[in-house]
C-alpha cells in the first residue's frame, strides 16, 4: 500500500529535484510566523456591522496603517487611508465627486498603500501573496512588494507608480490594493454559529462566507432552525417565518431567498381580518428596502404562523415521548372555553382570545386552509436554490464543533447537571453525552439534510432538528425551556424566564473546562474553549474571560436586539503568532468615519507562533516525511525518476 501511495505522490514529484525543491519548500513555509486567525459569533443578520468588521479586519488593519506610516503621517490623514482599505470603490467615487482626486493624490495613496501592503503581507510567502493579486496586476505588484536593498527604491517605487497613472489604471490598482490588504490581514475565518435571525440579511452574510478562502462555521440554534427548515421540517418553516416576521424581515425572506410569502398573506389577511392582532406587531430594527410590508398586515401574518407553529410542535412532542418535552406542549391544554391555561396549579388568561383555527376538541390538528398554506411554503422552501446553496455551503464548512490550533471552538454548551455529570439525550433509542453527542448530533443533520429517500431515520433526523433548535438538553440551545408560548399568549412576565443549562456556570471554572478540553483530545494547560449564544453584558460588569482563561465567550450583541442589554455591539476574537486578543465593537452606524474597536491582550504568547505549531505545520511535516521516502525510493533504485508519468506502452516495453 505505501508503495502504490508513493507512486502516486511521484504522478506530482517525478524527480529528485522536484522532491527536495518542495521540501525545502515546505520546510521554510514551517518556519513562517502563523496566520491571524479571527473568531465572531452570533451575527444574527447584521451583515454591514459584519462585512466592517471583516474589512477593516477587527481594527487590526488601522493598527498596520498606524505603524507603517504614524511617523510621518496625520492621524486624520491614516483615518481616511483605512477608510479607503476598507470600502475603497465608495470612497474613489465619494472623493471623485469632491474633485479631489489628482494625479499626486494617486501617487501618494498609492506609495502609502503599498507600505500598508507590505506590513500585512511580510508573514506570507511570495506565492501566497500572488495568489490573493487579480491575475492583470500579479506582476507590477510582485515588482512592487519586493524590491531588494541593493535598488534605489524611491526611484524604482516612483517610476512604476508614475506609469500606474500614466495608463489611467491608478483608481483600479487603488481598489486592488485595498481589497488585497483586507484579504491578507485575514488567514482564517470561524464563526462561531448564529448567522441567521434577528438582523436584516443573512443570505448577504452567507454570499460573502461563500466567497471567502478559509472558513469555517460551528452550527447555532438559529442556524439549525434554517437547515431543518430547509429539510422539509414543517415547525422549523413555520419557526423560520416567525421570526422573520417577528423582526419585519420580509427582505430576507422574500428578496433573499424567493420564498412566496403571498399565499400566508392572503391567509392571515381573510382569517384574522376582524382581529387588530396589536401583540403581534413586528419590532422594526431594520426598514425593508425591497418588500415593505403594511404593519397590521405583518401582524396578521406573524400570528397565522404562530399559531400553526405551536400545533406543529405539539404534534412532534406527541411523537417523541423519548425527548421528555411533554410538559412544554401548553397549547393543547388551553381551555379554548375560557381562553385560560393553568401552568404549575395557577390559571393564567390568554392575552388575545382569537383563535378561529382551532378546534377545542383537538387543538393540535391544522385547519384544512392551514394545511394547504404549509404545503405552498414547504414547495417553497424546498425549490429555493439560493437557500440551499446557502444550507450545503454550512454543511460543507460546518460542524456542531471544530478543533483548530489547540483550540475547541462550539457555539453552545456540553450538557451537565447540577454535579458536573454529562447529561444524556436518547436519540433512536440510543443516549448519547458529552463529544459522543456532538459526534451523533452531526452526523444526525447531515443525514436530515442528505439522505435522500424517505426513510424512518431520515424523517426522525428531519425531526430531530426541532429539539436541537429548542430542547432543553440540546447542546445549541442549553435552556430548560423556550417560553415562545408564554411571550406570544401571557402577560405574566415571571413566566418568559428560560433558566440556562448548569454547563453556563460550571464552565466558568478552569478545573471543569481542562475536563472538557481533555475529553475532545487537547491540551488542558494551553488550549481554549470559545463559545458564544450567552451575550455578555460588559454593562452589568461581565467579562468575556472565564475560567481563568481557558474559555472565551464572544457573543457580545452583534445584533441590535442585544446592544441595549450588553452595551457593546459584539466581540472579535483575535488569534496571531504573539498573542490572543479581544476586539470590543460599538454599535455600527452607516456613513460614520470611525468604527475602530478598543482591543485588549487577553494572553501572550510565551513566544512567537510559527506555522510549524499549528495544525498545518503538522500537515505540512507529514507531508515532508512523505517526500523524504519518496526520495529515498528514487535513491534507493525502488522507483525510477519520472516512472509515474510514463506511457503505459513505454513502462511495459512495447
């Protein structure tokens, strides 16, 4: 077997000198500072404060600006070179229509940005470089980022810069640059789960994940709602929806994915027209620009879909004993008679006693107009090609939880009790704890998702979706309850409390996180737990540092629900080859020059990080053990040189 591999890995390497060439390669590649990975969590739609923060990547950009050129030029005059890195074709026009560009201007920002450039770049090798670089200007700038000593620089800098401008391609280069400064200040990308819900776009969030070269995405409980949803998974549409009512994102859902929301308009519109349906109102955080919708319209709308939502679920915890979720079906013990439900011996009456859907005597089984309109919504969920493209690309790039760097990167929690214990989940008859439910919990959505036929197990996974969006021992959702009920039909308030999973406060002791750490197979005394889902209010004095350390919480309110309850607008966590650091957000505002966040060193490096500590610089060894055999069996007469690539007639002889 290591033979036929070697002959394969000769297909690549036919010679000696092809084989020690990419050793030596790979080695000086291993010796190379690491890349700056960049952690966000719980994006919740908010794809401009997003796309900022990648742009400028998390400040870091603005800090490389300040050290290559704060000697010798103005804070005002850096403030408007990182504006133009980071939004560099709305800048050119912006300045265009101030009559401020000229030839002098081009040639300074672009000595300026080739400065920036060559701050950003110095950890990469040259190829790497060349292949973020448009193809048209590989080489002018490959002349321009590497100029040696032993040239006068300003001179040789200046004659190709003049010849940038006399061409007229000086705007263009400028754009170039910019975007190749932001693509190098990035390495890798995690997200830390939660694109979607709440904030406006989600599907513009997910075209720039798509285009972006190394991503990876640990799932939330918002974005396995979508992917559910996408599976068919009746409740998980009507979930989907709700939301999106909810926060009057009729863009996302109409504009983003073509879904028809038409025939649910016409529904709610003839079935609650004499209801004003005022608790329903969606909370308006973002106008929509392509589908603005009539206020009491979307009211009418979000509780048509509510209303069926809570049947839907009633009917999959009927079908699933095994998920211990009975005592959360509370729309079936309404007294639709008196409009009241008694929750733990006390009687509650309902807010809004409309409810012409539903039959008393099975409250859980959909009207036939209900039962028609979630047929056109599930066609139409299941024939959204930009959806699923969307839903494939974070099956593809994502996981319940990733291992990188020494680091354990999940959204949420691994279930505990009180003690400490890992809490169980029955899953087919099986119970599952700790990295054994995560692993199952993964490959359970990817078989929701992909397999086919309309199976037993694929219409259970399908299922199962749902409890990992609202379970109470689900590692997403880590509540002992979502109150939706309570918030949409009571206004006792006492009752919309959801009690947090014991891993919250567990977790912020080292002893258990090293437990948690060695469980998945990491160093205990150097690696990280990063989660989000839990926002951090830095208001009431929380800290995103727990543990003493050993666990990041980054979920610092990205989305403008949250900003008011933790004072912040999220967090970034920075990872490059001195140390780890913390990016504190403020709300972003659109059209406002300075967004720079406040960053803090939350653990230096003992010392500085090289390729070869990482994961890919274990890789890139083995790689090179390989090669050394190859090398050997070409020394050794085992494998001729350039034997791989022959001709089947010339090997044989013939």
């Amino acid at each position: 077997m290591e033979k036929k591999y070697l002959m394969l890995l000769a297909k690549e390497y036919p010679t000696v000198e092809s084989v020690a060439t990419e050793m030596i390669n790979l080695s000086a590649i291993r010796s190379l500072p690491k890349g700056t990975e960049y952690f966000f969590s719980d994006l919740h739609g908010e794809y401009e404060a997003f796309f900022h923060m990648l742009k400028s990547a998390s400040g870091t950009i603005k800090r490389k600006i300040d050290l290559a050129l704060g000697k010798t030029v103005s804070a005002q005059e850096r403030e408007a070179l990182a504006t133009l890195i980071y939004y560099p074709e709305k800048e050119i026009n912006t300045l265009h229509g101030k009559g401020e560009i000229t030839a002098e201007w081009e040639r300074l920002t672009i000595y300026r940005l080739i400065q920036v450039c060559e701050a950003v770049s110095a950890k990469y090798t040259r190829s790497r470089v060349r292949k973020r670089v448009p193809k048209e200007l590989v080489y002018i700038l490959d002349e321009l980022l590497n100029v040696t000593d032993d040239v006068n620089k300003d001179f040789y800098y200046e004659e190709i810069i003049q010849t940038i401008i006399d061409t007229e391609i000086a705007e263009s280069f400028i754009i170039s640059l910019g975007k190749l400064i932001q693509s190098l200040a990035i390495e890798r990308l995690h997200i830390i789960g939660d694109i979607y819900d709440r904030g406006p776009r989600a599907d513009i969030i997910m075209d720039e994940l798509l285009s972006m070269h190394d991503v990876d995405i640990q799932w939330g409980n918002h974005d396995i709602s979508w992917m559910g949803a996408a599976c068919g998974n009746l409740a998980l549409i009507a979930n989907v929806i709700r939301i999106s009512m909810q926060y009057n994102n009729f863009d996302l859902l109409e504009d983003g994915y073509g879904l028809n929301l038409r025939a649910l308009a016409v529904f709610a519109g003839e079935v609650y027209q004499d209801s004003d349906c005022r608790q329903y109102y969606p909370k308006t955080l973002d106008d929509n620009i392509y589908d603005p919708v009539d206020g009491q319209l979307a009211a009418k709308m979000h509780k048509a879909i509510t209303v069926i939502q809570l049947k839907l679920e009633g009917q999959l915890i009927r079908r699933h004993p095994e998920w211990e979720m009975q005592h959360r079906s509370l729309f079936e013990r309404v007294d639709f008679q008196k409009y009241t439900i008694e929750i733990d011996g006390k009687i509650y009456p309902l807010t809004d006693p409309c409810f012409p859907t539903v039959d008393p005597q099975d409250p859980l089984a959909l009207s036939e107009g209900e039962q028609e309109l979630m047929q056109v919504l599930e066609n139409s969920f299941l024939h959204s090609e930009k959806l699923h493209r969307h839903m494939k690309f974070l099956l593809a790039k994502g996981s319940m939880y990733q291992i990188c760097n020494g680091n354990l990167l999940f959204h949420g929690c691994i279930p505990m009790d009180d003690q400490g214990n890992w809490q169980s989940v029955c899953i087919h008859g099986e119970s599952y704890a700790g990295k054994a439910l995560l692993d199952k919990v993964d490959a359970m959505v990817n078989q929701a998702y992909f397999q086919q036929e309309q199976t037993e197990g694929q219409q259970y996974a399908c299922d199962f979706m749902w409890y990992l969006w609202c379970g109470a021992k689900s590692p997403l959702f880590g509540k002992d309850k979502m109150t939706m009920f309570e918030r949409c039909c009571l206004a006792e308030k006492a009752l919309y409390k959801e009690s947090y999973n014991a891993y919250y406060s567990l977790a912020d002791r080292a002893d258990v996180c090293s437990d948690i750490l060695e469980m998945f197979g990491l160093q205990a005394d150097s690696g990280h737990i990063i989660n989000g889902h839990v926002p951090v209010k830095i208001k009431n004095g929380e800290d995103p540092v727990k543990a003493e350390g050993r666990r990041y919480v980054i979920d610092g309110g990205i989305s403008k629900a949250y900003q008011e309850t933790t004072g912040i607008a999220g967090y970034t966590l920075i990872y490059d080859s001195h140390s780890l650091s913390l990016a504190e957000h403020q709300p972003f505002i659109s059209g406002k020059s300075e967004h720079t966040p406040k960053i803090r060193i939350v653990e230096k490096l003992p010392c500085r990080a090289n390729i070869s500590d990482t994961d890919k610089g274990e890789e890139l060894l083995e790689k090179i053990q390989d090669l050394k055999k190859l090398l050997h069996a070409y020394r050794s007469g085992e494998i001729k040189e350039g034997a791989a690539i022959r001709p089947v007639f010339e090997r044989k002889g013939m």
